[in-house]
C-alpha cells in the first residue's frame, strides 16, 4: 500500500497534539529533516512503507512485539508524516503516522515522534533494558493513539507514585494449578513487594491500568497495574507491551 492520503480526515481530527498536519517531504524544512530518522524519509518515497518500519522494528527489536508487527504487516496501514504543535503554546516536531482502517477500527491510527538522544531517555539513567533503549532511540518514541494510549513517549511516562502510594495497593502473581489449570492469583511476600517509587508506566490502556517497569537496577522486573492492585509478571515487559497494544487493536490471542 502506497502512503497515499487514506482515511486521512481521521486521524487529522482525533490525535493527542494541540494541531497535526499531514506534510510531504518536499513541505519539510531541512531543520526538520535532522530531527528524524533516514527510514522515516524512506517510507515515502518506498512502493513497501510497511516493510520499511518493520525493517527499522526489527533491526532494533528483533524478536519482540510479534502480535503488534503482525499487526502492522496484515494491515498494511498507510504511513504519514505530519507536523504537530505538541501543546499549546508548544514546540513543533514532525511525528510519524501509522493510519489503520478496518479491521483495526479500535485503534485507527497510531502516532510516534522522532527517536531520542539515549542522553534524553529521563527514566532510563540506570540502562535498565537495551531494548527499550534501542526501539527509543533509534525507531520511533512511543507508539499511541489519540489518548495517549499505547507505548508512551519516554517523556510521558509516568510515575505509578502519581496514581496511588504503596500502601494503597494490592500485591498478587498469578497462579496455575498444575492438575487442574485454574488460574488464581497469590499475594506476593511483602519482602517481594516492589519500590513503588521506582515504577514507571511504560504502556498504557484506555481505563487507566499500565504495564509498569522496575527502574532501579537492569533486571527488568515488570508489574501490571489494575484497580487497585499490582500484578507481578513472570514473562519479560515486552511480552507484556505486545498483548496489551494487541489489545488495543482488538486482538485478544494472549
């Protein structure tokens, strides 16, 4: 699919920014063209754009997000370039756009801006996972809709602190019953509880409940936060990344 302007009304109305506008290249300012990365250029100008971002995607994260790159390569989704004033009275950034028609109508279109300096990921001082360095710094920052739902843009992140404090939580892992298969959950040992201070939401969905990481130190410990409680996980943070954007897009195959 060519990036022509599909369903491009859409997603020019309903975004996260305070004003979007489809660009072309040609409309681009050379100061804008060093703020992005050459395969962002490449997908307008390739007759595959999709096998472009995917190439970027798997050059950076190999082997992760299967279900959300899956996503990307049945869809085909048309890939934009736009200039978005990121808030009013806000700077102006060229931000890339993954325009989604049917049968993705639960997520239309996802947004990301440019990559970042590893020197401006504010929450990854301790280097706590190298692949979140790699997709940030050389893909694309976040992957998100028009709520700001989705993979967040680094800056945006926020802390589980601005929600609840510890003790306002509960503390469980899940549970399978090796004979039956009936799924419980446990409460977690206090000696296992997280520093909440250190959580950080990395993925977000449309109630408010995140996929938050464990910043302290480079062991990527990974909590899931509901109403009300937090769920340690056992499987790594992008296992959990991918079934929850999946979700987002109306897959449930988790």
């Amino acid at each position: 699919m060519s990036t022509a302007n599909n369903s491009a009304g859409l997603w020019v109305e309903q975004h996260p920014f305070h004003a979007l506008e489809p660009v072309s290249i040609e409309q681009l300012r050379q100061s804008e063209i060093r703020t992005i990365p050459q395969w962002w250029i490449d997908t307008q100008t390739s007759s595959d754009p999709v096998g472009v971002a995917l190439g970027a995607w798997n050059a950076a994260i190999p082997g992760k997000l299967p279900r959300v790159m899956r996503i990307i390569e049945q869809a085909a989704p048309a890939i934009r370039l736009a200039r978005a004033t990121l808030s009013e009275g806000g700077r102006v950034a060229v931000v890339l756009v993954y325009v989604f028609g049917e049968p993705y109508a639960y997520y239309p279109a996802a947004f990301a801006l440019a990559p970042l300096p590893q020197a401006e990921l504010p929450l990854f001082d301790a280097r706590v996972e190298q692949g979140i360095e790699a997709f940030y710094t050389r893909v694309q920052n976040g992957f998100f809709q028009e709520d700001v739902i989705g993979l967040m843009p680094a800056q945006n992140m926020p802390r589980i602190t601005n929600w609840r404090g510890a003790s306002d939580f509960e503390y469980v892992s899940q549970h399978r019953d090796p004979v039956t298969n009936n799924l419980s959950f446990q409460a977690v040992p206090k000696s296992d509880y997280p520093d909440i201070a250190q959580l950080v939401g990395v993925c977000l969905d449309v109630t408010g409940n995140a996929v938050t990481l464990d910043i302290r130190d480079t062991a990527g410990r990974t909590w899931e936060m509901w109403h009300g409680g937090l769920e340690r996980v056992e499987g790594t943070l992008w296992d959990s990344i991918d079934s929850w954007i999946a979700r987002l897009f109306g897959v449930f195959d988790t």
